[in-house]
C-alpha cells in the first residue's frame, strides 16, 4: 500500500503564478514566535542558500505612499536607496499597527505577488537576485513560501530591480 503524500491547499499567490502559467515549487518553514509575539520563520536548514529567501519589506514614501523592497532574509534594505530608486525623498518602514489593514497580510506573510495583485503598490526587487536561478519569497500564509526564476516574479509584479542593501 502506498502512502499518498499530503496535498498543500494552494494560497492566493500559487493560484496567481498558476494562471500566469509560472512554474513554482512550494515549501513550508517551521516557524516560532519571537518575543513580541510575532511570528518568524526558521530559514536556517537551508544552511548556506539561506540568502535565496527573500522578506517582504512594506514601506511608506513621502510622495509615493506604500511601496514594497524585496530583500534576501539575510541582508538589511537601505531606506535612502529604496526613496532614490522609488523617487521618494524618504521612506521609513510601514508601523506593524498599519500593514493588515494596508496589505492584508500580517507579519510574516507579507507577499510581492499578492500585494501587487491586491493593490498594486510599486515593487521593487533588489539587483543580486538577479544572478539566482530561483528564489524563495511568501506566499501569503507565515511559514508558506514559493521558490521562481526572479524573472518570473519581476514579471508578475511589475517590478524594478535597483541596489536596495545596506
């Protein structure tokens, strides 16, 4: 007797990606709360292609209002590149009290694709994920992530590649 493998139910995103005709993999993280109570997800059996998953950053322009960088979870995205490369003057992070009710997504499930399908904020991705052959970012639940071809996620968001680290 053969043992049938579990089936994911597919979030917002994947259904996204499929109607696009984008080819993806799913992959689900264990995940703890932190201190604050708020969710994280443990990226580390990656070991050293920790770097291919991407955060969902949402931020706030002086002139443009939401806006979204999309940076490796190991890096920190540069606030002064993300406001040049968005033609803000400045830009700070989106307060966590405001980003359910601007993305609908919380903490941790921030996702480029879903909130470009949603909202259409301007993305914005950062250069080195270029080089990849397939990165990871959310797919709209904690824990729950899509692994694309970058060129696959520009082309679903819209979005600029730009130099966005710090």
């Amino acid at each position: 007797m053969t043992k049938k493998k579990k089936k994911i139910e597919k979030t917002l995103v994947e259904k996204i990606l499929d109607r696009n005709h984008i080819s993806y993999r799913q992959f689900e993280f264990t995940t703890h709360k932190d201190s604050g109570g708020v969710a994280q997800m443990d990226t580390s059996i990656l070991d050293e292609k920790e770097h291919l998953v991407y955060k969902t950053l949402v931020c706030e322009g002086n002139k443009t209002g939401p806006l979204v960088g999309v940076v490796p979870v190991t890096e920190h995205l540069s606030m002064k590149k993300l406001a040049k490369i968005s033609g803000n003057k400045k830009c700070e992070m989106l307060p966590l009290k405001k980003l359910e009710q601007t993305t609908g997504y919380v903490h941790g499930a921030n996702t480029p694709i879903g909130i470009y399908f949603n909202h259409h904020f301007p993305i914005y991705l950062d250069q080195g994920m270029e080089k990849e052959t397939e990165i990871g970012v959310s797919s709209g639940k904690v824990g729950r992530s899509v692994f694309l071809k970058p060129s696959d996620l520009q082309k679903v968001t819209d979005a600029t590649f730009g130099d966005l680290l710090d």
